[in-house]
C-alpha cells in the first residue's frame, strides 16, 4: 500500500507541474527544445512511478493504475486551481512527500523483514539505518513543507518565530541523537521521538527563515523528500529514482522559471525566486 501511495503522490506532482507550465504559458508558443525537454522529463517521471511501484506488489499492473490515477488528480488539480494558490498546493505536495516516507517507515517498525522481498536490500544494518534516515528526512520534508504552504499564505508565523533561531541547532543536534537511537533500536518510541524532533526541525528552520533564503529551503526539502523515499532500499531502483528523478525535475523547474520571468506570471516563482 505504502508503496503506491507514494507512486500516485509522485505522479500527482509532476503533472500538477506540467500542467502548470501550460497553463503559464498559453501566450507562448513552445519550441522544438522545450518539446525534447518536457517530454523527455515525463518519459523519466513515468519510469520513477512504475519503479516505485513495481518492486513489492502488483507487478506493472499497480505501475499503470499509479500512473493512470496519479496522473489523473494532479491534471484535475492543476486546472482546477487558481494560478495565486499553485505554490501553496505544489509546498503541499511536497509535504505529502514526506509524509509518505514517514508512513513506510513505520510500516518497517511494524512489520521488519518482511516488508522487504528478496530483490531489496538484505542487512539487518541497511535495514536500521535506511529506515532511520527516510524517517528523519521524511518528517523534515513534511514539515517544512506545510511550513512553505503557511509561508505562502502570508500568516505573517514567521515573525513570531525569529526569536526561536538560536534553537535551530538544539533541535537538529537532538533529531542526530534520535537518529542514532533508532537506527540501534528499531522501536515505535524511537520512531514517533525521530519523527516528531525531524517535524518541528523542518517547521521552524522554514518559518524562522529570511524570505531570501526560502528558495534554498525549498530546494532543500525537495532533495529531502528524495533522499527520503530512497532510503527505504529499492536497490538498483534507488539509484534510478534519484538520478532520474532529480534530472526531470531541474528541466521542469528550470523551464518553469524561464517562462514565469518571461511572462511575468510568476506562481512557482513565489517559491524558487
């Protein structure tokens, strides 16, 4: 279950963003490299669903209702939204990354072994540890990443919270502790202790950053919820999601950007700016 999940919310973001890069760029007309671009972009991102998807159940058949369903609501979403509250969605989105990650490392702590087959990794060590480090990236990613989506909708939190800077290394020194206690001991406690610190550590390095600086925690957490999902061991497939994913996703935002500073629309630019 949890590893379709993670397909759709995949999907669901990457054509959430594709059909925001059209719906920015109507008035213009797209050129043969922006064609090679994009497409060559989604031919990556179908292949990162069916290989999330494929390694612990349902063969390709879960790969194609991932791609079908995910694709399906992030279009919906997208066309659905208005072009002011794309960045809060696509922070979102982001946020349900991390939480995802978070959902399979707790399905590791309940069930152990046997949420591996024979074609993922095998130490008990890789086990501790990859589940541990999808654990506190994931939860960093879900909460800076609701912290992006307050940000966005100008509650003014942030404010509030410069006061709470000089904490920032308190916080990430005692998610390191509870990282290392969980990838020794692989229980709930030390579970919900790493996910908790890795939340607040993500929400309060996002709200007590400066403006300028949240186009790098964006970037961030994005790699975050990367690092995240990978952690939980898919192999060769982990290696495929990172490379593969992070190169269509720097074509799309890279695209993105060009058309926002073309036309002057801006919706993503409210995050990568």
């Amino acid at each position: 279950m949890g590893s379709g999940m993670a397909a759709v919310a995949e999907l669901a973001a990457i054509a959430f963003l594709i059909f925001s890069i059209g719906r920015a760029n109507r008035s213009h007309s797209p050129g043969k490299a922006d064609f090679w671009l994009v497409g060559f972009a989604l031919t990556l991102c179908v292949m990162i669903g069916l290989m999330a998807a494929e390694p612990t159940f349902g063969g390709w058949l879960i790969g194609f209702l991932a791609l079908a369903v995910g694709g399906s609501l992030g279009g919906w979403l997208a066309l659905a939204t208005p072009s002011k509250k794309i960045a809060q969605l696509v922070a979102g989105l982001l946020a349900l990354h991390g939480l995802v990650a978070v959902l399979l490392s707790f399905s590791v702590v309940t069930t152990g072994p046997q949420f591996w087959d024979d074609r993922m990794i095998a130490t008990e060590f890789e086990r501790s540890l990859g589940t541990a480090v999808a654990t506190l990236f994931g939860a960093a990613a879900f909460g800076g990443g609701m912290s992006l989506v307050f940000r966005r909708l100008r509650f003014g939190l942030s404010r509030r919270l410069h006061s709470l800077e000089p904490f920032r290394l308190v916080l990430v020194g005692l998610a390191a502790v509870a990282l290392v206690l969980f990838a020794v001991w692989l229980v709930p406690g030390f579970f919900l202790l790493t996910a908790m610190l890795s939340t607040a550590t993500g929400i309060v390095m996002v709200l007590s950053a400066d403006d300028r600086k949240l186009p790098l925690a964006a970037v961030v957490l994005t790699a975050f919820g990367g690092l995240a999902t990978a952690a939980i061991g898919f192999a060769f497939a982990s290696i495929a999601l990172i490379v593969a994913g992070g190169w269509a996703g720097a074509i799309m935002i890279a695209r993105y950007r060009t058309m926002c500073r073309e036309h002057s629309l801006g919706p993503f630019c409210l995050i990568v700016e």
